[in-house]
C-alpha cells in the first residue's frame, strides 16, 4: 500500500476509524473535512495531518487518496487527485485491501450493525482473540471505534449505504435485516435486495452466514443460495433462538436454543426485543469459534453497548434523558418500545430528520412510527450535505402528524429547540433524542440546562 494516505472527510465515523489503523500500522496519515470534531482532534494527537476545510494543495505529495460517498465529484481535493491522477480508491476499498490475510467477520443489514459489530468484537476481546475492529460507532467498552489487534479476526461494519460492502470477502458474515433505505443510491428495492444477495455470495466458501430468520426478505433470498448458514431471531424455527424472556428496565434475560437443545439462560445489559435478536447471532458465531459458553455469557452481560444506542445522559429529579441514533422508521418503532417499557409518566420524542431524500422516499411510513409516544418535537432536517428537493419539508411530516390524535406533535425551530423542550418537561418524563444528524448537540444543551436547574 502507498505510504502517504489522504483522507477527505477524515472526521467522519467509518473514516476515522480506518485512518486509525493506518496510523498504527505506520502510514503517513493526513486528511481534511469542513469542521473540527472529536475525531479530528483526537487523529491530531495520534499523529495525522488535520487540515480544517478542503484545499487542493491539501492532497500535495499524497500517494493515495481516500473519499466516502458522502464526498461528491465537485469536490476541490478530490477532483485535484483525478486531475493529478493520483490513486483514488473508496473507503471501502482501502478497508478490505487492510482485510488482507485476516479471519474476516463483517456484520451489515439495515439496522442494528453498529450494535452487533461492536458486540462481536467485544465478545472477542473478552476471549483474548485481539481482534482487529473497524465499527460505525464508539464501542463503549474500549472509548473508540477503531483498534489494530495481535490476533487472526477482524471485525468490521459493513456499510450497505453506498454498496460499497461488496468490496469484502467475509468469512463470516453476519446480516440483522433488508429494509427500505438508501433508496436515492439503489433507486428500487429490488436493487437492494441484489446487492444483499452478492453480500451473501461474497461470503468465504469455508465460512457462514449469519441472517435473521425473521426477517422475510432474508429468508427470500438466502433460501436459494448454496451456502454454508445459521438462522437467528425469536422465531422458534430459527436454527438458535431466545425463549422466556424477561426484561427489566435497561436488560433482559433471556433462555437460548440451539438446533432445538437448550444452551442456558442468558443476560444481555442493553434495552431492546431488537438486541436480544442480534445477539443471537454474535452468540452463534461464539459457538461457531467455539468459544466456551461461560465466556459468551459473560460477554453479553459485559458488553455496555455503543455511543448514541439508547445512551442515558440524564437521570435525576425524576426526569430521564436518552439519546439515540435512531433515524429510520423501522428503528425509531423499535426504540419507542423499548422506551415505552421503563414505564416512565410521559414518552417525549424529539426528532430530527436526517436526509432529504428519506424523507422523500419514507414519509409515509415515518408518519406511523411515532404512534406509541405520547409527545413529538419534530426540528429541521438535517441534510447531510444533500441539496434540498423542491416540496420536500419538515412541514410534510408535521402536517400528517397533526391530523392523528397520537402523539401530539410540535414543531420547534433547531436553535429554539432547547429553550422549548425544557419549558415543556415535567417530572416523570422520559425524554427520547432522535436523529442522525448533530441532534445530539441539541440533547446534551438540555441536559447542561437540566444540570444547572437541578443545583439552583
């Protein structure tokens, strides 16, 4: 590999995390993005060349150049390196080409990899494997989303978004679910299935699939392809599945069966029906390893779950603060429930759109997965560096939601956000931050306000 890598858009989370392992593996690092984060900062002091905004002389004397597709043709460095003819290679590509000779786990689905990634390579952490991660989110249990290990494995995120997860040749690979997203790249769903399906293909002659047995588009595809596989999910038909389960507050408990013999009951210390599931799979690939069972269990009770995933900020005076990445309408459903369980008086729901184009292409199936909270503040749509689409608006979403009886619904303006929310929280309430976008700044501007109140 070349020895002077250039990132454009290094401070993004999947970017970061790769510029990471180049910088410990020895490369010369550089790279660029348009504002100043933690990532940045953090690249700075492990040795990167940081440069704040894009410039073409950023990518002088580089011999490769890495962009994600959150990085367009019209952009100054990237289209320098074209001219220079410099290497230009995706994210993806210089990921897998690091893959190189290691015992590859991808985990990729629509929803829940960023969980599941990050609790597969806890799991190999735990058994001492020191495994090589690359994940789309801070794993909690090593303060980062990155780290070179000593060992054979690799665990990494295979990001679906773009297609560009076809670049890997997993060994094992894992797949949590098929939804209706990224449309604005695939264009139709049949398209998304397809890619899925080379996923599956990709995937190592000697390895295993991992899918959720409930999810019927998996089932679709999977059960016409020759390959070497394992089912999970809560579906008793599922090759391993989790029976009696019980939940309390933020864990559950849970009985696990394995081509219908019992295995033991085990303890998971993150919320969630859609956890428990995803779980199976990284409990799957233990027994598959042949991890020992005790390991495993101890594993998942350990485990404490990535950055933004149903994260407690808040919880005094009686009022509960939880930040979440949620940003699909499949996934805020799923966090509603699992929020709607800890029995709090009201649910408040601050939600930020992210992307023009979901909005566009979901509005109707956003409309209805907000109905199980009692309280909606909807903000602007974060864009994500997208132009805006003409007719598309907060205002469509608000507009269906305003003629249902549930939840009531608010508009509120992003820089009047937490002045509102504040005057409107009462004790007992849980309130639920969603979005993509920086709706996490909004969240942790409530909880500096909420701390201050709480010392007057």
């Amino acid at each position: 590999m070349s020895k002077r890598i250039h990132f454009i858009g290094i401070g993004g989370i999947g970017m970061s995390g790769i510029a990471q392992l180049c910088l410990k593996k020895g490369y010369k690092v550089s790279g660029s993005d348009i504002n100043e984060s933690d990532s940045t900062q953090n690249l700075a002091r492990l040795g990167a060349d940081i440069h704040i905004g894009h410039s073409r002389e950023c990518i002088k004397d580089k011999d490769l150049i890495v962009y994600s597709s959150a990085i367009t043709s019209e952009n100054c460095e990237l289209d320098e390196a074209i001219r220079k003819k410099i290497a230009v290679v995706k994210r993806a590509e210089l990921l897998a080409s690091l893959m190189d000779k290691q015992t590859v786990i991808a985990v990729t689905g629509a929803h829940g990899k960023t969980t599941t990634s990050s609790l597969a390579a806890h799991l190999l952490n735990e058994a001492n494997l020191s495994p090589t991660i690359a994940v789309g989110g801070i794993v909690n249990n090593i303060s980062n989303n990155a780290k070179l290990g000593l060992g054979k494995y690799f665990v990494a995120e295979a990001d679906e978004s773009d297609g560009s997860f076809l670049f890997y040749k997993p060994d094992y690979s894992i797949i949590t679910n098929i939804d209706y997203e990224h449309l604005d790249f695939y264009q139709t769903f049949e398209n998304v299935r397809e890619a899925f399906k080379k996923f599956i293909l990709n995937t190592q002659k000697d390895g295993c699939v991992f899918w959720c047995f409930d999810d019927k588009e998996l089932y679709n595809i999977i059960k016409d392809i020759k390959k070497r596989n394992i089912s999970f999910g809560l579906d008793e038909k599922a090759d391993i599945y989790a029976s009696n389960i019980k939940f309390d507050s933020f864990s559950s408990q849970f009985d696990v069966f394995y081509k219908n013999k019992f295995v033991d009951k085990f303890g998971l210390s993150i919320a969630g029906r859609h956890n428990i599931s995803n779980s199976l799979s990284v409990i799957a690939l233990g027994l598959e390893l042949k991890l020992d069972e005790g390991l495993i269990k101890k594993a998942l009770k350990s485990f404490s779950g990535a950055k933004r995933r149903f994260q407690v900020e808040y919880n005094q005076d009686d009022i509960l603060v939880i930040n979440d990445y949620a940003h699909h309408p499949t996934e805020i459903r799923a966090t509603i429930e699992t929020a709607k369980r800890l029995n709090k008086k009201r649910l408040v729901v601050v939600f930020q759109p992210h992307r023009y184009t979901r909005m566009k292409y979901l509005l109707e199936k956003f409309s209805k997965s907000f109905f199980d909270a009692d309280y909606l503040f909807i903000t602007d749509i974060y864009s994500a560096g997208e132009t805006k689409i003409d007719g598309v608006d907060v205002a469509n979403l608000y507009n269906i939601m305003n003629k249902f009886a549930k939840p009531q619904t608010r508009f509120a303006d992003r820089n009047m956000l937490v002045t509102e929310v504040l005057n409107f929280v009462q004790k007992g309430d849980l309130l639920l931050f969603l979005g993509a976008g920086d709706i996490n700044k909004i969240c942790y501007g409530l909880v500096r306000e909420l701390k201050r109140k709480s010392k007057v």
